[in-house]
C-alpha cells in the first residue's frame, strides 16, 4: 500500500466501489474475528446480487467508505423494518484497515454515519454491538455518547471461545 494520506476521504459509496468494499470487509473478517458478527467462511460466499443489496445507499441503509485513495475504512447502517421499530437503525460493519489507523478514521466514519442517520425521518435511535474484546471501539462509542443498554453473555462463538457483546445505544434527538 502506498503511504497514508493524513485525510482520507470519507463519502457514501458507490454501486460501482462496492465490490471493492465488499473486499475490505472480508479483509476485517479474516484479520480480526472477534470484532465481528458475521464470519468470513460465510461472507465470502455471498452472492454479489446480495453484496450489491447490502451496500447499496438508500433512506433505509447506506455505507460510508473511508478513501486513500483505495478502500481502507467502512461503517454500514439500516434502519429496522416493520411500522413498530422503523424508529431504530443499526450501525454495522465499523471497519479500519490496520495500516490507516491511528488517524481517528473510525470516529469520522462514526461522525458521519450520525449525522446522515439525524437527517431521516422518525428516527430517533442509532444501535450497535460491540465485542468485549474490542476495547478501542467501546471507549469510541461511549465518547461519541453511546449508552449501554445490555450486555449479551456468549453471544458469539468461534471454534471453542465465546465473545461477549455490549448493545449500545444513541439517541439522535434529546
């Protein structure tokens, strides 16, 4: 990889990079296991019909991707669906490649998925799971005030360890 630029650029993705997303996401899911739910033995298999969908940019689900100028950060977010939990949306996905951290990407990327998450309407929360293990990501969280609402005994598994998770919570209009 070519050095980092100090600035990368962060924007909603497009259907055209998302392939290339898609590749840095399983890039996390290989690296570092325990940050995430889903597993790369699955992921990989993914129809790309079903990449497209799960990357695509609407009122109910958009991707940020981070810039350098080739993918190296990703955070996902879709709103729930049913009349009765349309008020919640889900952050996923939250992704640094290892050598573009250290630059505060994740809290950027983390900026700019609340303040496109404040512009839709009737929704008022932003959830997120995150590992125990993932110490860093937790102290970002509560610093961009995210409550904890719960915490998940074993709610991963891989081969014979268990991962705890933290649910957490923002309100976007207090």
């Amino acid at each position: 990889m070519k050095s980092l630029n100090a600035n990368p650029e962060i924007r909603l993705i497009t259907e055209d990079e998302a392939m290339n997303f898609w590749n840095l996401r399983l890039r996390g899911l290989k690296e570092d296991p325990e940050a995430f739910g889903a597993s790369y033995a699955e992921s990989l298999n993914f129809a790309q019909e079903e990449i497209l969908h799960r990357l695509s940019n609407s009122n109910n689900s958009f991707v940020f991707g981070a810039f350098n100028p080739e993918p190296v950060g990703l955070l996902g977010f879709f709103r729930r669906p049913g009349e009765r939990s349309r008020h919640k949306g889900s952050i996923w996905g939250v992704y640094v490649a290892p050598e573009a951290r250290g630059i505060g990407l994740a809290r950027r990327l983390m900026v700019k998925g609340i303040e496109r998450a404040k512009t839709l309407p009737d929704l008022d929360e932003l959830i997120l799971t995150v590992s125990t293990t993932q110490v860093a990501a937790q102290k970002l969280y509560l610093s961009l005030g995210f409550k904890e609402y719960g915490h998940e005994v074993h709610a991963l598994k891989q081969g014979d360890i268990y991962i705890d998770e933290k649910m957490m919570m923002l309100r976007l209009h207090d």
